[in-house]
C-alpha cells in the first residue's frame, strides 16, 4: 500500500456498466411484456389477486426501507395502509377527484400517520421501537373498526346508510385488465421512488445511520431529520398501497386491517428478502397469491399462516437474505457451473 | 488552534476529565496516557457526544459550545474510530460521499473532491469496492479519507495504528504527516504505539487520571520521568 504508482492509480468498474444496462433493459422489457400477457390471461379472480399481491409488495417496499435502509423495525406499516386507503376513499368520494390525487392524498395522510408513529424511532430501537409502532397499529385498528371505511355517505365519516358506493377507478383503467397494468405501473415509480433516494443523498445516511449512530454523528448527518424521511417515505408507500388496495376492491373493510397483519407483512418481508428488490414482491405474492392458489386447490388459505411461520423460521435461522437471497444465491451457483461465455461466471 | 479551558467531565461521580486546560497548536498532536486517562473522553468532547461538565473548548478560537452536533462535521472537526466504522454497503467512495454530502465543498466538483481524498490515502483502485470487501487496513484509510474531504479543521484519530503490519504502519504514518499539508488540518492523535507517536506527532499531550500530566516536544515528553512512570507504573524514587 505504501508505493501508490501510476498504475494502480487507474480504475475501472468491477462491471461493465453497458453489459448492467442491457441486462436491466431485458428484464424490464420481460417484466411489461409478462404483465401485459398475464392480465391478458388471467382469470378475473386471479387478476384481482395479482392486484392485491401487487399494491401489497408496495406496503412490503414500505417496510423493507425502514428495514434494510435504517435497520428499523416498523410493525405499524399495515394499518398505514388502511390509514392511505381511508383517506383516499374519503376524497375519492367527498371531492370527486381524479383517482390519481386520491393515492396521493393517501399516500400524504399515511406519510403524516408515518411521521407520528416514527417518532420514537427517535430514541429507540430494536425490541422497543418494534413494541411501540406495534401499539400504534393497534391503535388504529381500533379507530378503523370503530369508524370503518368511507363509502360514498355525508358527513367527516363518509359512511352511507344505504347502498356502498364503489370508489371511482382511474379514466385509464375501467377494467380489471388494466386496473392491473395500471397497479403494475404504480409498482414500478415506487421502487423508482425508493431507489432514487438510496442511490441519492438519504440513502447515504441512511447506511452511516445503520452503521452506527455515532458514525451517522461524526459524518455530518442529521439522524432526526433523516429517520422521520425515512418513515414519511414508508408512510407514503404504505398509504399508497393501501389506496390501491380500495381501488382494486372499490371500497374495504373495516375489519381487514388488524396489528397481526402488520406482523405478518413484516414477517414476509423478511422471509421474501428485505435486502434484495425481488423481496417485497415475492412477500406480495405470498401474503395474497399463495393463499388464493390453496384456494384455488381447495385447500383452506390459512394453511398459508402455518407454512409462513415455518418460512421465517427458516428465514431467521438459515437465510438471512430471504427467499431472494437464496434465489441470488442459486443462480450464482449455477452461472458458476454452466459458463455459458468466458467472463460470464465471476 | 485548540484552547481547552478548565474542561470536566464527569461520569457520575467519576471524573472523565478534571478541570485540564491545554492550549494545543501543532499541526499534528500527540495524545497518550495509561488506560482511563481520559484521551478517548477528551475525542468525545471534541466531537459533541460527550458534553462536558464545566470548561470549554475552542478551535480557532470559536466556543465549541455553540455547535450542535450534527453541524460538527460541517464546521471542521472529523474523527476515526478505535473501532473502525466504515459503512459496509456503501462503496469506498460511497463512504467518502456519505460525509461530503454535510459538509462545504467550495464549489468544487464533488467527484474531485471524493478522488482526492481517496487519492491522498491511495485508495483510488478500491473506489468501487464496497465497505464490505475492504480489509482492516483499507477500512482505516477510507476512515481518513472520510475525515479529511471538505475543509476539515481538525481531524481526530483514535487509536489509528492498532493491528497493523509493517509496510501498513509506515504507510500510515506518511499519511498522518501528510494531512496538516494536504487538507490544512490539525491532527490529534491518540495511540498506545509510543513509535506511531513519536515518528508523527510534533508535540505531545499527557492525560492520566483526566488531568494534564505534561506537555511539551514529543522526545522530550517521553522522556519525561513522570510520564516514564504513569505509563510503566515505576514508582518515582522518593527523596
């Protein structure tokens, strides 16, 4: 180390940059081509399903940030979800605004309910801050099965007497087919969302954050302004999870979001791979096809909860990087024993 | 310039530091005492996490008092670890960038700065190599390279040299010297290696049991009885 020469003075990057761009160029042409295809051939079950899966990889998003960003462990990420969707069914219904400023104003209400419960993130961590947002879940399910969810009456509630008025979908996408597509869409600008502020400037403090408080002190970085983004961010996502969850459905129930979901969100995010972006959508997959496929075997769906305790199980005790990792994993391994071209294994 | 005024910590009914005044303005400083002297307190105090008791501190003559903490880093005071505290899943010059982002960068292109400052500690082959990867050593430089990017007044190293190999331990020591004239800044230096400090510190502040014991040129610190006593713990032959 001590002689720097010229030449270890020149660098490249460890990847070709133009080989990475194609390779991602493929997979999201893949990923359109398979959505369009899919929501082509889907039964109308189904395709309400994989609407459901898909807004929920958003909520699973929203507790991978807080995760693997911050190492924080949010239990209250599923009731924000209720928190966006109330709040997009009320303005949905009491302003007749287009679907679009609906999520957003989910999105916001939630972000803001994020703020609140991320506040003791502030002084704690780990077990506690777990306890607490877990509190706060429980909090809101209280208020969400007390008041239930608006659907087209008067008043601050919007609870109507009669008939439930279904919320308006978006002009775009009437049908279940592109209510799909147009979920599939709103999925992608999440993860671009998220990824745009890891590659950026909070991403970077947030890793010194995750290293050590102290490390975060000594570089500069203001933790309190950058943990409350960081659960106004997961907020946001949740909120617009939620909004597309009363999209898909056209109104919710007032019932269906209780702390254990929050847990089981949580749990999957974890099994699904909290670190990797394949994660939230193999935990949206779980938490909503993988019950609809037992279903569809004529098996009872809550099977599903016993084989996703023995999932993080396994998770906790063998595969850290969840079902992505090992997916990572196993497609190392097996570029490393089929070299298609020289220089394709590494 | 570093003017300790009077500065106590104390921890409970422990006394971290006790009423130490020293007026430190040597480009790069020596810090050594026996375990518990209080070197790794006075950092803290330097660095905000500590607050002291009584006392004050000022470096270039503005009351440290004043500054929060998070603005620290921005006003010039850096520090590494005694434990290492490279950010695993940042890139060497993710690391660098994480700390550029909260402090000035005079305009400067900000890549440049991130090269240099790899540059100085010669990491630029491992720009793109993440914290994960990077040896014990290589963490140490990006640590420095961290602490020196951005007009920093005063960069503060705990312990720097512990574990290090031969050819690793002369490499540092050119980079410690090579701080004061590559970014303007002071250096502290804690370390236990009466070698690392004597070959790179101009002068040498002595800490046992908080207070100062001496101060003063390094060989003739070293030299002195009394320190020669606080670190071998020879009884001083009474009259």
């Amino acid at each position: 180390m001590s002689d720097v020469t010229d030449e270890t003075l020149t660098y490249s990057l460890p990847v070709d940059s133009r080989k990475v761009r194609l390779k991602w160029l493929m997979t999201a042409l893949v990923a359109v081509g398979a959505v369009y295809v899919l929501s082509d051939a889907m039964s109308n079950y189904w395709l309400r399903t994989f609407i459901s899966a898909a807004a929920l990889a958003i909520g699973s998003l929203s507790v991978s940030v807080l995760f693997a960003q911050l190492g924080m462990v949010s239990l209250a990420q599923f009731a924000l979800l209720g928190v966006g969707g109330w709040f997009a069914l009320r303005v949905s219904h009491g302003l007749g605004v287009p679907f679009e400023l609906a999520i957003l104003a989910g999105g916001v209400a939630a972000a803001a309910f994020g703020l609140v419960v991320g506040l003791p993130a502030l002084r704690m961590r780990g077990l506690y801050l777990a306890i607490i947002t877990l509190m706060m879940a429980g909090a809101i399910q209280v208020l969400i099965s007390a008041f239930g969810f608006p659907d087209g009456g008067a008043g601050i509630l919007g609870k109507s007497t009669g008939a439930r008025v279904m919320m308006a979908r978006p002009f775009l996408a009437q049908t279940d087919e592109a209510y799909f597509r147009y979920v599939a869409v709103v999925l992608v600008l999440c993860y671009g969302l998220v990824l745009l502020h890891v590659r950026g400037r909070p991403g970077r403090a947030w890793a010194m954050i995750r290293r050590s408080e102290v490390c975060a002190l000594a570089g500069g970085v203001h933790i309190v302004a950058y943990k409350v983004w960081a659960f106004a961010l997961a907020g946001f996502l949740a909120g617009v999870a939620g909004g597309l969850l009363a999209g898909g459905v056209g109104q919710l129930d007032g019932s269906a979001f209780p702390a254990s979901q929050s847990i089981m969100l949580f749990a999957l995010t974890i099994v699904g791979g909290a670190y990797s972006w394949m994660g939230p959508l193999i935990a949206g997959l779980m938490l909503r096809a993988f019950p609809a496929l037992l279903n569809d075997f004529h098996v009872d769906g809550n099977i599903a909860t016993i084989v996703f305790g023995a999932g993080l199980l396994h998770a906790l005790m063998t595969a850290p990087k969840g079902i992505a990792g090992q997916l990572q994993d196993a497609a190392k391994a097996l570029r490393a024993k089929f070299p298609g071209k020289p220089g394709a294994a590494r | 310039m570093i003017e300790i005024e009077d500065l106590t910590v104390m921890f409970g009914g422990v006394r971290g530091l006790n009423a130490l005044t020293a007026t430190l303005p040597e480009p790069v400083t020596g810090l050594v005492g026996p375990n518990g002297a209080g070197k790794t307190t006075l950092i803290n105090v330097l660095s905000g996490f500590v607050r002291p008791t009584i006392g004050t501190v000022k470096i270039d003559g503005e009351n440290l008092g004043g500054i929060a903490l998070h603005k620290r880093a921005a006003f010039g005071i850096r520090r590494t670890f005694q434990n290492e505290q490279v950010v695993e899943n940042l890139t060497a010059g993710g690391n660098v960038t994480a700390v550029l982002d909260n402090v000035p960068t005079d305009r400067r292109p900000r890549r440049d700065l991130i090269e240099a400052a790899l540059g100085f500690v010669g990491m630029i082959p491992k720009l793109h190599v993440m914290g994960a990867d990077l040896n014990a050593y290589e963490r140490r430089l990006v640590e420095i390279a961290r602490a020196t990017v951005g007009r920093p007044r005063l960069v503060m190293m705990d312990e720097p040299g512990a574990g290090l190999s031969q050819d690793e331990s002369e490499h540092l020591r050119s980079v410690i010297k090579g701080i004061h004239g590559y970014c303007g800044a002071q250096v502290l230096l804690v370390d236990h290696d009466v070698d690392l400090i004597s070959a790179t510190c101009v002068a040498t502040l002595v800490l046992d049991f908080g207070s100062r014991i001496a101060y003063g040129p390094t060989t003739a610190v070293l030299a002195d009885p009394r320190v020669r006593a606080a670190y071998l713990g020879v009884a001083e032959e009474s009259a």
